[in-house]
C-alpha cells in the first residue's frame, strides 16, 4: 500500500512516478481501493532501468487507498504528489 486517506481528509493525487531499481523488469500494478471495491489504473511490465509517470488526478475519501504492487520485493521505487485538504468531499 502506497497512501491511504485520513479520516477526515479528502485526498486529491495528481501525479504517481514508479522507477525501477535493480537489473531487471519488474510486473507492477497500481490501484485505488474503497473498501472491498478496487480498480487498476495500471497493469505494466517496466523495463529495467525505466520510468512511469501518470497524471491520474484522483479524490480519494477517508480509508480510500492508492495501492503499488511489484512482483520484485524492492523493484520499483514510488513517489506520489497531491494534497489533502480537510473535510470530506460531498
């Protein structure tokens, strides 16, 4: 799990960047979750050395989650960029 919104927070997520690390590809996903419910944004294989940026520009609401998976433990390395503002968003 990469970032999950607080409770009383409504998140806004603008860019997402993944790097592989290490000498090989690297399978990753990247998801948003709310509760049992989940939606991939994202199903790639990086090449080795390689970068991924993505402007999804996504309001997550308290518990919401944005979800990177690799099948490398230590593959990729993330970074998120966005805000969270208080309140929750109606």
């Amino acid at each position: 799990m990469a970032y999950t919104c607080p409770a009383g927070k409504t998140a806004i997520v603008k860019d997402i960047r993944l790097s592989t690390v290490g000498g090989s590809a690297v399978s990753t996903i990247v998801a948003v979750t709310s509760g049992p419910r989940f939606c991939n944004l994202l199903i790639e294989s990086l090449p080795s050395g390689s970068a991924r940026s993505m402007q999804p520009y996504l309001v997550l609401e308290p518990g919401d989650q944005v979800v990177i998976n690799a099948n490398q433990a230590n593959g990729i390395i993330w970074w998120l960029s966005g805000s969270e503002l208080d309140g929750v968003a109606p």
